[in-house]
C-alpha cells in the first residue's frame, strides 16, 4: 500500500468510524494499521494554515478515535497479522 493509498483508508476510516469493526472482523489488517498509524502521527500544524477546515476536521476525527479507545490498538501485532 502506498503512503498516499494509506492517508486515504485512514481518512476514510476516521470519517466513518463505524467500518472498522467491518474493517477489524474482515481482518483487514493493513488498513486498520494505517489508520492506527495516521493517528499516532498526528496532523501536521501546516495545515492548520493552508487549509484550516481540513485540519479541524482531522483534529475532531482523531480525537473522537482516540475517545473510542482507538489508543488500545497495538501497531506492532496489526502488522505482524497483516504479514
């Protein structure tokens, strides 16, 4: 999966919360491990300038994740599942 592919399953995933126990229950590992990882890295500080919406939106999205109990995920065996 490409580092773009990546930014889009994990956006996609924080706009709908609800598909990642789909995601989870069709052991679709990777794409759960993207998401984990986009939220782990946090969204750049530029684009609160370029593009404020976006960034706020981004903010509320990986807050809500982390408030879900999104933190809970382990990175490491999400990659270990998706070998």
């Amino acid at each position: 999966m490409t580092a773009r592919e990546e930014e889009l399953t994990a956006r996609h995933l924080l706009a709908h919360p609800e598909e990642v126990d789909i995601y989870l229950k069709q052991k679709r590992w990777l794409e759960v491990a993207a998401l984990v990882r986009f939220a782990r890295r946090e969204v750049s500080p530029d684009l609160a300038a370029t593009d404020p919406a976006l960034y706020r939106t981004l903010r509320e999205q990986i807050t809500r994740f982390f408030l879900r109990g999104g933190g809970h995920f382990s990175l490491e065996n999400l990659e270990a599942k998706a070998r």
